[in-house]
C-alpha cells in the first residue's frame, strides 16, 4: 500500500547508515520511508476496533506495539512509523466510505462477533 511513497522517498533503513544496527528482524530491500508493517497493523486495529469496541484499546495499544516493534528491531526510525499510522489511518477512513467495503465489513463484524460470543 505504501510501495510508491517508498519508492519516491528512497530512506535506506537503519542498518545502512551505521554497522552498529544490527537487525533482528528480516531485511528488506524496500525503503524504509513509511512503514508497511506499521500502516497496515494501524489499519488492521482500526478494522478490529471497529468491530469489536469493547476491545478498542487492547487492540490499538497492540496495533501501536507492533510498529514500535519495528524501531526495535532496527529495521525502521521513528518517523518510518509515525508515518506508517498516519496512513494506515487514512486509509481506514478513505475504505469506510466505499459502499462494497461497508457491506463486507458488517459481514465480517457479525461472523467475528458471532465467534468471540459477543
């Protein structure tokens, strides 16, 4: 989702600035401006919370966790994943407006509570 903003930024990853990054997760050999994990792991806990509110905060606490991960794994800088959950907001906001993706979603968010119990 993010490809052409990588592409058009071209910000090579931490370890590639210093040797003293080690990584500790798989390299990529995309850019590292925005964050792909990040973007879609917001865009995934939006998703979720929308379906299931009353797990809102578990999973937005975890959505955010899984971008920190990133900086962590010395794989991204912190603006990599601030950018990531900006668009991965944007593109939550932009998907609820399509009557297709509306339709799917009650779908899914009955299945999905139907499962949890709730």
């Amino acid at each position: 989702m993010v490809d052409p903003a990588k592409d058009g930024w071209k910000r090579p990853r931490p370890h590639l600035y210093s040797d003293l990054v080690k990584p500790v997760v798989p390299l990529s050999k995309s850019g590292s401006y925005p964050s792909g994990h990040t973007t879609v792991g917001t865009l995934m806990g939006i998703v979720l919370s929308n379906m299931v509110p009353e797990k809102r905060e578990a999973l937005m606490r975890r959505a955010w966790e899984y971008g920190q991960n990133r900086v962590i794994g010395g794989i991204h800088y912190p603006s990599d994943i601030e950018a990531g959950r900006i668009a991965g907001t944007v593109i939550a906001q932009t998907i609820m407006q399509h009557d297709d993706y509306k339709a799917e979603f009650e779908a899914a968010k009955a299945e999905l509570r139907s499962t949890l119990g709730l």
